[in-house]
C-alpha cells in the first residue's frame, strides 16, 4: 500500500492509503487513474480508486519511497476526484 498522508498530520489515528497492486493480477488499467510503479523490483499498478482511511496500527513497515513519483500520484488522485 502506497501512504499519501502528509507527516503533518502523524497525531491522526488513521493513515490515508491506496492500494499497490501486482500488475501481473490486474486487468488492463485506466491510463490516468492507475499509474505504474516498480517496488522491490515488482511492477505494481496504484489501485487510485480504492484510497481508503485505515488505522495507523495497521501500517506495515515501510519498504520504499515513491517521492519522485509525486507528480504522476498527484495527478491520479485529482483525476480520481476531478475526472481530468
């Protein structure tokens, strides 16, 4: 799972989430709304429209950064919720 929330809010007892998804289990996904990311060398598709709150207990470990990803995870979330 990809954590989209800014540190500025770490006193929340949620972390807002999307999901990061096996590309090799996924159908063919929506351009804008689904990027592609690789995470410890597997491909994995943002699952954008599955953004969910989910307690900060149930966080795992952190296991990568996709900070330099920032513009395509932005733009999938506006596209999610503007539809452009």
């Amino acid at each position: 799972m990809l954590d989209i929330q800014s540190d500025l809010f770490d006193t929340l007892a949620t972390r807002v989430v999307v999901p990061l998804v096996d590309e090799r289990i996924v159908g063919k996904p929506i351009f804008h709304l689904n990027p592609r990311f690789h995470i410890a060398d597997t491909p994995v598709i943002m699952s954008t429209a599955e953004i969910a709150g989910i307690p900060t207990g149930a966080v795992g470990k952190k296991i990568g950064s996709l900070k330099d990803q920032r513009n395509e995870i932005i733009a999938a979330l506006d596209f999610l919720i503007n539809g452009f």
